[in-house]
C-alpha cells in the first residue's frame, strides 16, 4: 500500500464484534463496599475511548476504555438498572454503542459492543442511541434484557455453531478477549445496521452476504419462529482464514522491523496480479523497499469486510485497517485492500483499483492577508482526491460522479485532466477537490453548498460514498471496480458551522511567531515551519509555496510531533525568479476521526 502524503491522500452500519439482572432506584452494592460493572468495549475491534454508564436517577459517570477494549467503571452509589454508552474508534471507524445491565450484573462483566446495542435496541423498542438519551429507563429488567438476548442468539445460531461458538454463551455477558475467542471470529463476519426511519434493524454476513432483518418494535415473545442466519457456506474456513489473514500482514510487516527488506522480499509477498492505487508489484515493492521512512511500520486494527469464496482454491478477502509508524502515528486507513490466497498461503493483492483514489473530511482555518487587509475564515466539507498514475490501464475513463451523505443528489462530477494530476470538479459551482459544505471565505472566491447545522449533523459517522466511472459517452464502465463503482467511506462525519467556528483543534504555529511576521517579511527562502497543537497519535503534513513572476517553488513534508503536540520542519525553499507576489503556509493534522484539519497563512502583493 502507498502511504501518501496527506494532502493527497440515513442508515448507521456497524461491525459486530463478540460480547459478551430487574430495575431499581436502589444504590449499588452492599453498604461500605466498591460496586463495578467490567467488561469490553469492542466494534469488530477493541475500541478506543471511553465508556459513559447513566443510572436509574440520571447520574452518570465516564471512564477511558483500556487495553484491548477493557473497561472497569465504579457504580458504587449509582442507582440500578444502568445505561452504559462506549464512543470511540475502532480500525478508523467511529462508534457509539450501548449495552445495559441491571443490580444482578452489579461486579460481573458486561460487554458493550454493537450487538449489545441490538439487544438494547430490541429491549427499547427503539434506536439505543434515543432510549440513552432520554434516561427513561427505570422499568428496565434482567428478564427484558436476558429474552432478548436469547432472541438474537436464536436468529444468529447457524453462523455462530458453523464457527465454533459454544451454544451455551450468554452473548450479553460471556467474557471474551478480542481477536482470539470463536465467539470474536463469528462476529467479525456479521454487521448490523439500522434504518433511522423505520426501526428495522439489518444483519448481514459479510461472508456469504446473506441479510435478516429485525424490527426492533417487535418484542421477542412476538417472534415464536424468527428468519434466522442459516447460510453457513464456507464460514468454519474463514474461522481459520481469518486468523491467517491478519498473520499474512504481521509477517509484510515483520519484514520492515529493524531495516528495509529487499525489492525480492517485498515482492515475496506480493501477489503476481498486485495493484494498490494503480501501482503494480514492481512499481510498489520498489517504491516500498526504497523508503527508510517504511522502517518499522504497522498494519493494525484489520477488519474483515468480505470473503470471496467463488474460487475456493483461491479466495479473495476485502479488508480495511491502519497504517501506522514505527512510533504508532496513524499513516493512513486503507479501506478496500484484498488479500488473496495463492496455493494456501494468503498474499497481499492491493486494492485492485486502476486509480489512485483517497477521501476524507477536510476542514480549514485560512489566515489571509495583502496590504494592511487581514481576515480569518474557515470551511468544512469533504475532498475527494482522483489521480491517475498509470492512464495505460484506465484511458476508457472520462470522469467519475461522487454520491453520498451531504452531496447533491446528482453527485459532484470530477473530470480526467487534460495533462495529469488531481481530478477537478465540474458544475458544481466550485473548483478543485474539496467540496465545501459550509464556509465563511465565500468572499475570498471560496464557495459552499452552504448546508445548515441540521444538514450537516444529518450525515452519520462511518458515511459511505460511491464513485461511478463514466466513458466519455456517458456510460458507466461496468469493466472497472465493482461494476463501474469503488466505494469509500468517512470515519467521522463533517464539521457544522457552530463546530467550525468553535474549534480549537486546528493546528497552531509559531514559526513566524504571528501572523502578521508571515506578512511584514519580505522573503520567503529556506523557511522553518515549526507549530503545535499536533495530534501526536497520527501523521501531521507541512507544505510552503512561494509564486514569483518566473513561476512558483513549493515543498512538502510529512510530520510526526512529540507527545505534546509541537513540530519544526526546516525547508529549502531557494529565493524564485522575478518579484514575490504570493506565499503560503499550510499545515494539517488529523484528529482521532480522521478528519483532516489545515490551517492556513495567505499573503498576495496588494499591487495585484
């Protein structure tokens, strides 16, 4: 997989993950004693963040999940039954699920994950987010939650044997330790989603693709015979896969521990039909083997999206997971990436896409500045970068429409570029990659769509978008991507205005040390760049450009900062032919949804 620098890098769908008694008013525990609820917090893959538990009278408290998804939270005075509410991200993704536990569960283990949260669901009769959230859950029982429980395991029995799981787990309460149990590997395979509007629930697995659905206003008791999940074609094979798959990674990875393997070694592991971002197995274990900055680098966090069994003797699986450092900065999510299995031993394959494609929520805080004028504005929105590295195997392609939450209905149209580079929107009223949703710079020739808060607050985390390929007869080309189509999804929805405005998660800098330094000087050669307010938990980027009358001069560098967030980053950046009549500072971290967030110093000569 290429690690790209960054700039050019109504259903709510989550990944079950293995989890796991009537109501109160009464406190915890016995008298003088310290009452706790444990367990793990899990979407697919132990998640990171925190765990809210809300009792019977409102109360609430939060903790920060542990290693591997583990959480303890003291409830000693809390009121039973309980809410508790987990948010964090899992594999890139970001989650919010609930589970529930009554003064029986008070010191045992209860797991929060998204098949707690169907449970919860059901028991509710509605979405799990909105009975949280309204805290009117006194009546709430061990019986209600233990039927309920039994209901869905019913539903989910075939898959569960077919992969190894105990017919006896209480999937509520049954401990278990991500990415190893039987339990975890089955419900790797199962996803769950809801319809906002209707209160149906779907469950799908994403091994043999067959969906149940689940009105969640449907009590148990109302269910004597339910539509369970009974094609278990192929699933007691990935059980093993699945473990093997993530060994095939480790052992790509292990490669690059201490030093830079060999073009061979690379390519060892490597399938013949390799394609990530339309490079091919030469051109990627070349390009992989001759960067140190590969040294040390982890894939983590892998989810399982699909197994292709069409082909036993030689399957194909679609994963997505982390890219990180040697130190843990998250390089990049890949989402997509296939491996293959070639005479039993599983093969990275790539993405397999003819175009070198990345998506994510862009946000910007713009300084600028000419003459004695100053303004500050800021955008959100969403970019989509198209490139083209190789048009030998993609020429047939005119232009690709973009569809998904906050975009038009008809999509927004990027066209091939007549001599390379990034794809341009087309009639949309805006230009470039990035599609702003919001925005205070329309006066600096910076339009939006200008959706509102509500609009915007709409678009759920995890949000898919689809990119369809044109020829230049307007047909999809149905040869390329999944039927002319490539998928992608944002971890974390965008930024509203009152967020946007409110945010102080933008990236600071100090060198200049203000922005009006940036603008009295009257050069702009060999800079040092140096800020703060870095997320150190992920990959930060820099870029200066200098535009003289004989052309422009700009460089570009990836940066990872030290635990309290700060960076310095010296360029060479010679003095341009002609007069200086713009230069520019951009720098970018992530935060921990993956959102893009620039900010931005501008001066143009006040004689243009």
């Amino acid at each position: 997989m290429k690690i790209r620098l960054m700039s050019t890098a109504l259903a709510v769908s989550v990944l079950l993950a293995a989890c796991g008694g009537g109501g109160g008013g009464k406190p915890s525990g016995p008298a003088g004693s310290n009452a706790t609820i444990s367990g793990t917090a899990a979407a697919g893959l132990p998640l990171v963040g925190s765990v809210t538990i809300k009792d019977a009278n409102g109360a609430s408290r939060t903790v920060s999940i542990g290693a591997n998804g583990a959480y303890t939270v003291d409830t000693t005075g809390l009121a039973a039954p309980f809410l508790l509410r987990a948010t964090g991200t899992a594999g890139g993704a970001t989650y919010v699920v609930h589970s529930a536990a009554t003064s029986a569960d008070v010191n045992g283990n209860i797991n929060i994950t998204p098949l707690t949260d169907l449970i919860l669901s059901n028991v509710a009769g509605q979405i799990a987010t909105n009975y949280f959230d309204s805290g009117s859950f006194g009546n709430l029982s061990a019986s209600q939650l233990n039927t309920e429980a039994a209901k869905l395991k019913e539903k989910l029995l075939p898959v569960l044997q077919a992969m190894g799981v105990d017919t006896a787990t209480d999937l509520l309460r049954a401990q278990f330790t991500p990415l190893s149990s039987p339990l975890d590997k089955a419900l790797d395979a199962i996803s769950v989603s809801y319809d906002t509007s209707t209160n149906i629930a779907t469950l799908t697995n994403v091994l043999t693709q067959e969906s149940i659905t689940d009105d969640i206003a449907t009590p148990a008791a109302q269910e004597p015979s339910p539509i369970t999940m009974s094609d278990t074609s192929n699933l007691g094979t990935a059980a093993d896969d699945i473990p093997l798959i993530r060994a095939a990674l480790a052992s790509f990875t292990a490669a690059f521990s201490t030093s830079l393997p060999t073009v061979a070694t690379v390519k060892s592991h490597l399938t013949g039909g390799f394609l990530d971002l339309d490079q091919d197995r030469d051109a990627m274990a070349s390009e992989m083997a001759g960067d140190s900055s590969n040294i040390g680098i982890q894939l983590t966090d892998v989810s399982i999206n699909h197994i292709d069994y069409t082909d036993t003797a030689s399957p194909v699986a679609d994963i997505s997971f982390l890219v990180k450092s040697a130190s843990g900065a998250v390089l990049d999510r890949e989402q997509h990436f296939k491996l293959k299995k070639i005479d039993g031993t599983w093969k990275l394959h790539g993405n397999q896409r003819v175009l070198d494609i990345s998506a994510h929520v862009h946000t910007v805080k713009s300084h600028y500045g000419s003459g004695g004028y100053t303004s500050e504005c800021r955008g959100s929105g969403l970019e989509f970068w198209i490139e083209d590295m190789d048009d030998a195997n993609s020429t047939d392609i005119a232009h690709i429409v973009v569809t998904g939450p906050g975009l038009p209905d008809h999509g927004i149209r990027y066209d091939r570029p007549s001599e390379g580079g990034p794809w341009q929107m087309v009639e949309t009223g805006q230009s470039g990659t990035w599609y702003r949703l919001a925005t205070t710079c329309n006066d600096k020739g910076y339009p939006s769509a200008d959706l509102s808060d509500e609009q915007i607050a709409a678009i759920k985390d995890n949000a898919s978008y689809t990119l369809t390929m044109y020829d230049n007869k307007d047909e999809v080309i149905t040869s390329q991507g999944d039927n002319g189509v490539y998928r992608m999804s944002m971890a974390a929805r965008p930024l509203t205005y009152t967020e946007l405005s409110a945010s102080t998660a933008f990236p600071s800098i100090t060198s200049p040390a203000t922005f009006a330094a940036f603008l009295s000087s009257g050069t702009f050669t060999d800079p040092v760049i140096a800020g703060g307010n870095m997320n150190p938990l992920g990959e930060g980027w820099v870029y200066v450009a200098a535009s003289y009358s004989g052309g422009e001069l700009s460089a570009e560098s990836n940066v990872t900062s030290g635990a309290n967030g700060t960076f310095s980053r010296t360029f060479s950046l010679p003095a341009g032919s002609g007069y200086l009549w713009r230069k520019e500072i951009r720098v970018e971290t992530r935060d921990a949804g993956l959102r893009h967030l620039m900010t931005q110093y501008v001066w143009m000569s006040p004689e243009l």
